[in-house]
C-alpha cells in the first residue's frame, strides 16, 4: 500500500499528472531510459553495486507504470519479477531523483469463468478474460487427457482461477484452482491443491503401512540314525559263493556280448536246496524260455523273488510258502553253463539289485532323514493403499458443476479497471468536510 498512499499523496498537489502504462523497449538499458526522461545519470552513481546487479533484471516487453506531469517523470514503477519493482521518484521540492527497490503492491483476484466454444479454445478465452496465460494453463493440466485441437462449438469450460491485479490489470501468472470441461458428452475434473499437484478425482490413493504378528509354517530336516531289525530277506542258497552280480553291463558267456545282468548267480552243487527269502504266494512255476525251471514268489510291498535254472520244482503255482522253506534244487536248466541259482528280486515291476536286500544280520544302524513342521511367530510390515479424500476437490467440484450450467461469465478487468482512479481524474472525487477524498482501492 506504500506506493498507492504515495500516489495519494501526489494526487493532492498534481491535478494534470496523468499515470501512463508502458511496455520496456528492447534492447534499452536503464542509462538509455533517465537519458530519454531527462533524468540526470549522476543517479547511477548513487546506486549500490548489490541494487546495481538487478538493473539487468529488468525484461523486454515487461509492462511497468509512469506518472508524468507533461513530459516531466515524476515516478516510474518497473517490475525485475512478480514480486518486487524499481522505484525511481523526483522529489517535489528539491526536483532531485531518488532509486530504490520496493515490493509490488497487488491484489488478489478470485473468479469463476464460463466459457461455451464458438470458434476455437484460445480464442474464445482470451476474448472472454482478455488473459492469454489460462488458455495454455488449462491445456498443460488436460495434457493427455483432453485434446484442445479437437474442442468443437457448444463445448464448455467452467473454472476457478486466482490472478495477481497491479492497478486493475493482470499481473503474473495465474493460477488455476480447479476445471470442468464437457466435450462430446463427457465431463473431465482438474483439482489442484496448494502444492501445485494436479488431481482427476475427489479423492487420492495413500500408501501405509501396516504391521503386526503372525504365525509362519516351517520345515526342519535333520539327519538322524536309528537301529533296525535285520533285513527283509534272508539268502536262497545259504553257504554259496557269488558268481555273477547284480549288472546293465555283463559279457554274456554263451552269447558272447554284452548284456544286463538284471541278478545275483550263487554257485553250487546240483541239487542244493534252494530257500524262499521271504514268505508269499507263488505266483508262477515252471519253464521260461532261457532261464529253464524258474519259480516266481510274490512278496509284500510289491516285492515279487525269481529262482531261476532249477533241476527240480518242489512247490506249485497259488501255494503259499514261509521265509526259509524249500521251493527246489540248484540245478543247470536253460541257457545254462553249469550248476547256479539265477536270483532276481523285483520292486513294482522293476528290477533291484538283490545284495540291497538280502542278509542275515538280525540288527543294525540306519541313517535317515526326518522332516519335522514348526510353526513360529514373526512380525511383518507390509504397505497397502487407501482412498482419502483431496481437501476442498469435493467442493470445487460441486461449484463447477453448477457453473458449467449456468450462462457464460467472465472477469471484466475493463470493469474492474474502472474502479481505479488515475491522477488528474477530476470528475472522480468526491467531498468532504472541504477536503478531497479519493476512491482509488
């Protein structure tokens, strides 16, 4: 207010002083204007190095206020920003000019503007606020969301902006609070808080955390060893020595090349006994091919024995016999090259490997691996999301809304300009109690 009180002043003494908006010429330094206002340059010896530096502040095209009586500068008001102006005055009496830099006074200006599309976005608003800055304001906030080349005729803007005023005009850029556009049916929001954040709703997801305990299942594996009873089978021929092991890769002695050996071959004298290694039921007894006299025993737990090159049978097929009865004699039938038990054992239809199985020791160590489940308390921190809802977006939204509705309105700075009285402005006064009192805001 300090600088419309100093008009006031001047107002009281300078009838025929008249304020002039100007525009700073390009490429004029400050020198080059008190030359062209006769302001004598002993000025910028006054001027300190640190205001010195903001003399090339001063920008091209930037507006800025005189007040001359004639062609006499009285003040000049030149913004280096939005917030603060040189302040070069003559003092009345000594005529001698003064510098100085000084905040700018301005007011705020709230408005809601309505704007119906008759020829193209840009246009229709600088018409209707005469403020070119909103047109590309509200296109940054609709970026993405809304093409302003694609506005037609009947679409309409409503939105809420706030404008610095210097003098009854626009100063600064403005700031848009919140929109409304409806284009092709559709109705798009823009709310922006005060931190310049842009929102499309009236409410915003927030992250949180949250935590506690809960129980969490786990294994533990250990290595245990344990004593056993004896092995499951027990030998077919007692007392005999190994000939032939358990083999994919054996040099046949008749075929003369390689093949499985998918057994164990015991050697002994025609006519040993051969033993059942586990009781169960005989499931086949008689020739097969190569292997001559074979008896086949089905054991528990998908086990099934194969006694093979038996001179003589001694049970049948469906009877049952005991661990350790005799079931024939070693004999050499088949393809054969002397007197031997071909044994094989059998585990869910796949060979195994005999000497795994078969035994005598009646006790012994096994190591094995034993799984066990926990179950233990942890705590735990995890981020979820809500919806909260933008402070004063509902509100904006609902005014909007409203106003998108009602007729086209627009700030009139004509108007508003009128409201400011200039210097030498006569007709604008008024009395009282013999003194002149001014209606400049």
């Amino acid at each position: 207010m300090r600088i419309l009180r100093l008009i006031l002043l001047l107002c009281s003494w300078l009838w025929t002083a008249e304020i002039h908006s100007s525009v700073w010429k390009k490429g004029e330094t400050f020198s080059e204007y008190l030359q062209r206002n006769a302001v004598p340059l002993e000025l910028l010896k006054k001027i300190t190095p640190e205001d010195a530096k903001y003399l090339s502040e001063i920008q091209a095209g930037e507006p800025f206020f005189e007040l001359k009586e004639g062609e006499t500068l009285l003040q000049a008001l030149i913004p280096i920003g939005e917030e603060m102006q040189i302040q070069l005055s003559r003092d009345l009496q000594s005529g001698k000019y003064r510098f100085d830099i000084i905040p700018i006074v301005y007011r705020q200006v709230q408005n809601t503007t309505v704007v119906e599309i008759r020829k193209g976005c840009y246009s229709d608003l600088d018409r209707e606020t005469h403020n070119p800055r909103l047109g590309f304001l509200l296109k940054h906030l609709y970026k993405g969301a809304v093409d302003f080349r694609r506005l037609r005729a009947g679409d309409r803007l409503a939105f809420e902006y706030r404008q610095k005023s210097r003098l009854g005009k626009p100063w600064g850029q403005p700031e848009i609070r919140g929109a409304v556009i409806q284009t092709r049916g559709k109705k798009r929001f823009i709310f922006v808080d005060e931190e310049g954040n842009a929102w499309e709703d009236v409410e915003k997801r927030v992250r949180y955390t949250k935590t506690g305990k809960r129980s969490v299942n786990y294994t533990v594996t250990q290595t245990v060893r344990e004593r056993v009873r004896g092995k499951r089978f027990r030998l077919p021929v007692p007392g005999a020595r190994i000939t032939s092991r358990f083999t994919y890769k054996r040099w046949h002695p008749i075929l003369h090349r390689y093949r499985p050996h998918l057994g164990v071959d015991w050697g002994a004298k025609r006519g040993t006994p051969i033993h059942a290694v586990a009781k169960g039921q005989v499931i086949y007894a008689g020739w097969m091919r190569g292997y001559g006299k074979v008896v086949k025993i089905r054991h528990a737990r998908g086990f099934v024995s194969l006694y093979a090159h038996q001179s003589r049978i001694l049970v049948h097929r469906g009877s049952y016999v005991n661990q350790g009865q005799v079931i024939g004699r070693i004999g050499s039938t088949g393809r054969s090259t002397g007197p031997h038990l071909h044994f094989g054992l059998y585990r869910n239809g796949r060979a195994v490997n005999p000497l795994k199985y078969l035994g005598r020791s009646t006790a012994g160590v096994r190591v094995r691996k034993v799984t066990r489940h926990r179950i233990k308390m942890e705590k735990y921190t995890i981020v979820k999301t809500k919806r909260v809802p933008i402070k004063g977006a509902k509100e904006m939204k609902a005014r909007l809304l409203e106003a998108l509705g009602a007729d086209p309105a627009a700030h009139r700075w004509e108007a508003y300009e009128k409201s400011f009285v200039r210097v030498g402005d006569r007709d604008r006064h008024t009395e009282k109690n013999g003194k002149t009192r001014w209606s400049m805001r």
